[in-house]
C-alpha cells in the first residue's frame, strides 16, 4: 500500500524521546488524508513537539520509519497531562460543512501553496486567467476571491466549508485503478467533482545526471531510493509505473526547492516534478536531468467538494465557460500570453 509519508523532526524525537513511554491510552485516532504525526500530536497535546510520543506507542502499528503513517491506520493517543480529546469533526476530511460562522463569508476560491509557472505567489498566473475568463463566460459575475493556504492539508479542510467554492490546480487522477493511485486522490476520487482540463502538463521524474538513475528504464532500478514528491503534486506516477511498489521511499515535501535542495545535498535521489516547472525553476547548467522513460501527459483541473451544492453550480458554470473560451479562442490567446512572457 502506497504510504503517505511526512516529514518528522529529529530534533523533537530528541526534546521529547523522555515523555514517550506513556503507558495507558486516553483515545484512539484513525489517520486521514493530510495528517501527520505532528498535526495530531497538536491537536491533542497542545504542541507538535509531543509527536513522537504518539510514535513511541505505535511503532508496531507504523513500522520502523517514524516518517510514514498511511490513512485509516488506528493509533493509540497515550494520556499525559492537559490532554484534549477533539471532536471528530474537527478532523481533516470530517469537518461537516457547517459552521454559521463561515455562512457570511464572500465566497472564495483556494489555489495550492507555492510557485510554479501556473500560479504565482500572488495569485496570478496562467491558471487563474484561464479559469477566471471560464467563470465570467459561464455566467459567473463575483470576482474570484483567491485564498492560498499554506499545504494541502490546509485546501482540503477549507475546500469542504459552504463558501469554498473551487480549488486547483490538481491532477486528474485515474479514479478507475484505485491500486496506482495515492491515498490523496483515492480521497480526492471519492469527495471532489473535477472541471473539465484547463491546461495540459508533462509529469516526469528528475535526477542527478551522473546518477544510474538516469538511464532507468524500470520500477526495479528505483529499489532503495528516497524519492521527492513537491505537494503541488500527488504519488500517482510512481503507482502507475509499479515504483510504490518496490523498497523505495517516497516523500512529500512542501515545494519544488526542497526536493531540488534535497537532490543537491543527497538526501533524495529522485524527485517528481511536471516539465514546465521544472525548466522555470532550475537553472540551464544545472546537472539535472529528467527520466524519459517515465514522462507523462496530464491535465490540470478544478475542483469541487462534491456535497456543496453551490460550488458543484460554480464548476458547472466554469465548464460551460471553458467551452465557450476555446471556441471563441480566448483560450488560446491566454496561453500564447504567458507562454510569451
């Protein structure tokens, strides 16, 4: 089974390593898309640092690799003082839409954290304008109020709330072969109605050109390797080419610079990335280089928590505009925008 693996403070497994032979349990917690130790050691002890507590009394649930919890994993949550036991609700991907509170807020749009060729830091970007010009020919008459929350764990909570309307950009999984997929877009699958493609992107991974790695042709070749994943993607092409598979280890990291700063140190010997970010960001003398055997066209797309009515009647309105922009070839003129840029 394809794990979702979380970065892991060594220096908080030191701080805390004396406190982590709690013996009797207060609460039992059930791993869900986006969680890592961390975040549910907040939400019980008050503070991150308390993670590896929680791994102490799970490691025969979680393996050797304190890095990796998979989701629907059941943990123990050991008692300590000042515990607090939340609500279900208050969970990622359990949050009920519900909360008067969010009732009046301007409905707003959720674009994934960092910057790429398709969304820049400051919302713009060749994704934006293509959905936006979408929205205003499918009807659509309020301003696209763009909210950018730090991780995907993040888009994912607020994406369920009643006046979250759209999140992108994300890749199209193939909801058909749940086996490939991350536990991200099996979740994704399950919950979220997806736009017709905005725009087409060529997934491939990326080594160190003087490593063996660069003529693989196989899942076999990746047995052992630590390979990253930048967030603004999922695992999926490492499910579909058999390489979640093998031994290697797979990592999720905030952004594209942290895989390439981990390349460049040898902490990772791989990274996922699409081709158009990849040649934005790395510089032409870098000794970089992509795997051809194992590129890949997606599409990028739109998405809709599917049991909010009003965001399913945004998508649909961005769908009927985005037919309306390719036949009046505003799409194109867009695209032809930035890609001059």
């Amino acid at each position: 089974m394809l794990k979702a693996m979380v970065f892991y403070g060594l220096s908080a497994l030191v701080a805390a390593s004396s406190a982590a032979k709690a013996s009797d349990f207060c609460d039992t917690y059930s791993v869900v898309p986006g969680d890592t130790l961390r975040l549910i050691s907040e939400r019980y002890y008050g503070s991150r640092e308390y993670s590896p507590i929680l791994f102490e009394a799970n490691a025969s649930t979680i393996g050797e690799n304190p890095n990796s919890i998979e989701i629907g994993m059941e943990l123990s949550i050991p008692c300590r003082e000042n515990i607090q036991i939340p609500q279900p609700t208050a969970f990622l991907a359990l949050v009920s839409p519900v909360p008067e509170a969010t009732q009046t807020v301007e409905p707003r749009f959720l674009a994934k954290a960092g910057e790429t060729p398709f969304i820049n830091h400051d919302s713009s970007g060749i994704i934006p304008d293509i959905l936006g010009a979408a929205l205003r020919a499918g009807g659509y008459q309020d301003s696209l109020s763009i909210a950018r929350p730090n991780g995907i764990s993040d888009v994912l909570q607020i994406s369920i709330e009643p006046n979250a309307l759209l999140s992108f950009p994300w890749t199209m999984p193939d909801c058909g072969d749940a086996a490939s997929l991350s536990p991200q877009s099996i979740y994704m699958c399950n919950n979220y109605t997806f736009s017709n493609p905005l725009y087409e992107i060529t997934l491939g991974i990326f080594t160190p050109a003087d490593s063996p790695l660069a003529t693989a042709q196989t899942a076999r070749s990746f047995a052992g390797k630590t390979i990253c994943v930048p967030q603004f993607h999922t695992a999926d092409l490492l499910g579909q080419n058999g390489i979640a598979e093998t031994s290697a280890t797979i990592v999720l990291s905030p952004d594209f610079r942290s895989c390439l700063a981990g390349l460049e140190t040898g902490n990772y010997d791989a990274m996922l990335a699409d081709y158009q970010s990849f040649g934005s960001i790395v510089s032409p003398d870098s000794q970089l280089t992509d795997i051809p055997a194992f590129a890949q066209i997606t599409t990028l797309h739109a998405v809709a928590y599917s049991q909010n009515p009003a965001a399913i009647e945004v998508l649909k309105m961005a769908n009927a505009g985005l037919k309306e922009i390719l036949i009046s070839g505003e799409w194109f003129g867009i695209v032809n925008q930035h890609l001059s840029n």
